[in-house]
C-alpha cells in the first residue's frame, strides 16, 4: 500500500538497510554462547586476553562469552530491535499505524512522511526531497551508517520498484 500510495502522491523515496541493526539493541538478559574449535582461535587471534577464559571439554577447546548485545538468530534480539527503532521513531514525532506496526507517519512541512520497515531494511518517502534525505541523516545519526538507495529505482524486500513519476510504480 505504501509504494502505491508513494507513487500516487508523486513522493521522492529511499531505501535504506541499517548495518548491524541487531547489535545497536541491547538484551534484556544475558545470553550465554559457547565458541568451539577454529571459532576460539579466531576469537583469540582478534583479543588475547581471551585466551585466559578458553577451557578444553575432552579435546575440544571451547569459549563461553556472555552476549548482552541483541545478535542475529536469537528470537528475542528482533523484539530488542523493534522497540529500539520504533522508540527512536516515535521519539521524533513519528506515530504507529494501527493496522501496521511496521509503519509510521508524521507530518513534516505540511505534508505526510512514512517509513515503513521489515527488520532492518527501510522504505522512507515524503513529497520533499529534502525531508528524505533528513530522516535518512536522523537515522544514521542513530544508527550509523546505511546502505541507502534514493531515487526512482529500488530493490526492497525482493521487490525491483520503479517510479516513473507520473503516478505510477
């Protein structure tokens, strides 16, 4: 719905993927991981002070670290990184659809400006370009860097879109 309606109101858009979106949330609790094998000398190779916490259980080395950042595959991290963005959103005016909690809305300048998301890869447009490019800067000074698309032509969430600027996508 929102690339029909991007296209109908004629609005620039972006596409951004958030790098290591997971990691800028925290867990709530620890998580606890145990490296095994070639994973405990790569570890160590990269901090030797972690060598003092490796341990053998037979012949197999092993390292237990405790995670407290939000990692991919733990099924909680996605709920970590929800609340962190829609927190961050809402903190700048942003307000949640109530059909799509991966929506938001705000007016800016007169005129409605929407991002919609699916994890870490985001879809921003208002009719100002300038406004696109705002909340591409307010995110990455968040978030950090992005890989960020802006223009008539996307590729999102598997979708090859293109605008062609006469209502259409």
């Amino acid at each position: 719905m929102t690339i029909m309606i991007d296209a109908h109101e004629n609005r620039d858009v972006a596409t951004a993927d958030i790098m290591g979106a997971y990691l800028h949330a925290h867990m709530k609790d620890f998580i606890t991981m145990c490296f095994t094998g070639w994973a405990v000398d790569l570890l160590c190779d990269v901090n030797v002070d972690y060598e003092q916490y490796t341990a053998y259980e037979g012949k197999t080395k092993v390292l237990y670290v405790c995670c407290n950042k939000a990692i991919y595959r733990c099924i909680m991290s996605r709920i970590f990184w929800y609340e962190l963005f829609t927190s961050t959103l809402e903190g700048h005016g942003f307000v949640l659809n109530p059909y799509d909690f991966c929506v938001t809305n705000a007016t800016i300048a007169g005129s409605q400006c929407t991002i919609g998301w699916f994890i870490d890869d985001t879809k921003i447009s208002h009719i100002d370009p300038t406004i696109v490019t705002d909340i591409l800067n307010l995110l990455e000074s968040h978030f950090g860097k992005m890989t960020i698309t802006h223009g008539a032509e996307h590729e999102f969430l598997g979708m090859k879109l293109k605008y062609n600027g006469d209502g259409t996508a």
